[in-house]
C-alpha cells in the first residue's frame, strides 16, 4: 500500500488524495492554515506543502525518527518530538517554518515521545511518553516541565486539547489503542478521575 496524505470535508464527505507519491513512513501532520501550509514527519525527515498538496518540499533530513508535530503560525515555529534507538537524539525540537534554525528544547526526561500540541495562549506545550506512560507540558522554551498525568496510561500517543475560556479544558490523547479523555477545572490539576473511554 503506498501511503497518501488525504482530506475531506468535516462530515467526512469529499474524500480526496492531494499528496500520493514520494511518501514513506508518515507519522504526523499539522497545519498552518493562516499561511496556507501543511506539515508532517516522516522517517528522518519533515516536509511541507500547500494546503492542495501542490509544492511538496523537504524542509529538515537528516533526522533520526520524527514523529508528533505542531505549528505555532504567529511566532513562525514548528515544534516536534523525536525518538531514535540512541536516546542521545530523544527530544523536542522547534525550528522556524522553513526548517532554518533548528533547537533542541528539550533533551532529557524523555523516552518514547509520540506527539506534541500547543496551547498558544498559555505559552505551553503538552506531550505523550509512550516510553514513561505519561503527559508532560513545559513552557514554549522548554523550561518548566512538570508531569500532567502519570498514572492510567498505557501506551499514550496522540493528543489534542479543547481548550475552555476559564482556564480549564480537554485533553484527549490515544491510551492504548482507545481514544480516552481526562477533563480538569484548572490548567494546573487535571482530575484523574475524570478518565474514561469514549
């Protein structure tokens, strides 16, 4: 089967292929819709294209095993996790969206991360460990990384967050094959108890 990048519309319907050859190992994607680009990893390298599909280029190689990424249109930066078998190159990285300046920002702590979002507002970054079985966040430079949920989990990799506008929101993250999500009332303590599968 040879991997494809796809849209449709939200209710599912007006599937199409925009992206279906010169792919391999795809892992994860994001927009930048201001901007009219789309992002995603693949085996050692990101890449990005229009939104059409139109203008596929490399934008980073030489990177061991991308996986999970992120864009932060108004500060010009795509942030993403790596894991690799030398656990020197585990990390979360940013660059600027062209791919120039690449930064390691966080390179310790980490196991097996699989994917990375942001919360633009509050200046944080969440991830999932499916080395540690858990969610972490920092701030968008790296400091500050502090535990979210560190018991429950097996195995989580993506994750997304509805955010709420009094501070509390959503995290929905893939625990194991099952699509589970955890509510809180702060962004400081979410509320274990509140995980289950949907």
């Amino acid at each position: 089967v040879n991997p494809k990048i796809r849209r449709a519309n939200l209710d599912g319907t007006n599937i199409e292929d925009i992206i279906t050859s010169g792919l391999s190992l795809l892992a994860g994607i994001a927009l930048d819709t201001a901007g009219g680009k789309m992002y995603w990893t693949e085996f050692e390298k990101i890449r990005r294209a229009n939104l059409d599909g139109t203008n596929v280029e490399d934008i980073i190689i030489g990177l061991p095993d991308p996986k999970g990424i992120a864009v932060h249109t108004l500060a010009g930066k795509i942030y993403w996790v790596e894991i690799a078998a030398d656990s020197s190159w585990r990390a979360i990285r940013r660059a600027n969206l062209d791919g120039s300046n690449v930064e390691d920002i966080i390179t310790s702590g980490l196991d097996e991360p699989r994917d990375i979002t942001l919360d633009i507002a509050d200046g944080k970054m969440y991830w999932t460990d499916d080395g540690t079985n858990k969610i972490q966040r920092a701030n968008l430079d790296g400091s500050g990384v502090e535990d979210v949920i560190t018991t429950g989990l097996s195995s989580p990799s993506g994750i997304a967050l509805a955010l709420a506008t009094n501070g509390g929101g959503l995290v929905g993250f893939d625990d194991g094959g099952s699509y589970t999500k955890c509510f809180w009332d702060s962004d400081i303590n979410p509320d274990v108890n509140g995980i289950g599968n949907t």
